[in-house]
C-alpha cells in the first residue's frame, strides 16, 4: 500500500530539507532559503554558520530551522556538544540534530552515550532533539542498541545518516526503519540519503518513516508538482 500524498503541500510538509555544504557562499545559502519558502518545507537543516541568516530569511513562515551537533563524526566530547548545543539554542534553533559517537557505541559505553543525551535534552527542553545514529557502518545489533538509548534519553528522532555513508537501497532504508521500530516503537524516524526523487520518497513513506531528509527536497516537491497540479488536458466535447 503506497502511502497517500495528497497534493505538494502535504508532501513538501514531509521534507527537512538541508544543505550542509561546507563550501557554500551566503548568496548560494541564500538562495536555497528562498526555495524553502517557496515551497514550505517542514525544516531546513543548516551549520551553525548560517543559522542566524536561516533565522531572519523564514521569520515570517511556518518552517523550522535545524542545526547539527557534532556533525559529521560524532567524536566530540560531551563538553564540546554541550557547548554547541548552548550556542544553538541562544541563536533560536528549533531542532538540534546531534551525532552519536560511535567509538562509544562500538564499546558499548552505552552510560556514556545515555549521559550525553539527556545532558542536551535537558538543555533544550521541549525543542526536537533527532540522534544521527549512521546505521550504513553498524551491525543491526548496534542499530538497535543506538536506538533504545535515543528513546531512552528522551529524544524525539532517530535519524539513520549524516549523507556521507548511508544505505543506498530501499530494502536496507525499510530493515533500518524496522529494527528502529522494533526496538524503540516510541521514537519517530527520518530517514536521510539519497532520497532526490518523489517515487523514492513515496517509498520511504511507505515503508515506515516520518520524514524524510534530503538536500534534494525543492526538486522533489517541484517535480512533484508538475506532475499531479500543473497538468493541462483539455477534455473533448462529449455528445449526448
């Protein structure tokens, strides 16, 4: 059963979209902030560097702004994510999306990781913390215990890659939602990587997700668009 979007509204409302490229100018930063208004994505995901412009660009719209902690590696100590975490939240972030350190998960340091979650939960109190967990480079045991300490600390998403490695195919997007699903029912999932078409999507939806992640998300809803509202058939005259 594929999962029922209704117009571009409703899917774009689906969509973090990001843009996390360290080599972006503020005019090309710009530019993607107006293609989010465009077409009124759920969030956008920026650096802390633009989150300030991200800011005052959406101010006057429904879209959240997003920042990443520890982003891509994880491997910061909690001071630092706790300082990051901080800085964030003064500037007016509305999702912190922190990266779980995998050298703790892979020691099953799991007081550690739990300690650090709950530190930056605690600090942003009612705003969404999402905990990328990079399930590309773990065992599904591993993927299960990530997830269990994400619900457990108290955090909204697990979400399953920062885009450097992630599963490319659906069957491996669906088992991550599944073991996701199994073993923390009460945390919700975004999905990221690879997801630049509607069909793909479509799937994602279907198989379990909440929402999706993409850098692709304007391209996504405008293709959308263009095949479902934007079709012009004019009907033949009938006779009766």
């Amino acid at each position: 059963m594929a999962y029922n979007i209704k117009n571009s509204k409703e899917l774009a409302n689906l969509i973090n979209y990001t843009n996390l490229n360290n080599m972006i100018s503020e005019k090309e930063m710009i530019e993607f902030l107006e293609k989010a208004k465009e077409i009124n994505v759920n969030s956008v995901v920026v650096s802390p560097t633009y989150v300030t412009l991200a800011k005052n660009i959406l101010k006057d719209t429904n879209i959240k702004v997003g920042s990443v902690i520890g982003f891509p590696l994880g491997f910061e100590d909690t001071e630092s994510k706790v300082a990051t975490t901080k800085s964030l939240l003064n500037k007016g972030v509305d999702e912190f999306e922190v990266v779980l350190n995998l050298s703790y998960l892979k020691d099953e340091k799991y007081e550690l990781l739990e300690n650090e979650l709950k530190q930056i939960k605690e600090i942003i109190g009612d705003k969404v913390l999402k905990v990328i967990i990079e399930t590309k480079v773990l065992e599904d045991y591993q993927k299960a215990n990530a997830a269990k300490l994400a619900e457990k600390s108290g955090a909204d998403y697990v979400k399953t890659a920062t885009g450097f490695v992630s599963p490319s195919h659906i069957f491996e997007k669906v088992n991550d939602i599944n073991i996701i699903q199994k073993y923390a029912p009460t945390i919700k999932i975004e999905i990221y990587g690879g997801i630049d078409n509607y069909k793909f999507a479509n799937q994602i939806l279907t198989g379990g997700a909440d929402i999706i992640g993409s850098d692709q998300g304007y391209e996504i809803v405008k293709r959308y668009k263009d095949l479902r509202e934007n079709t012009q058939v004019k009907p033949k005259p009938i006779t009766l």
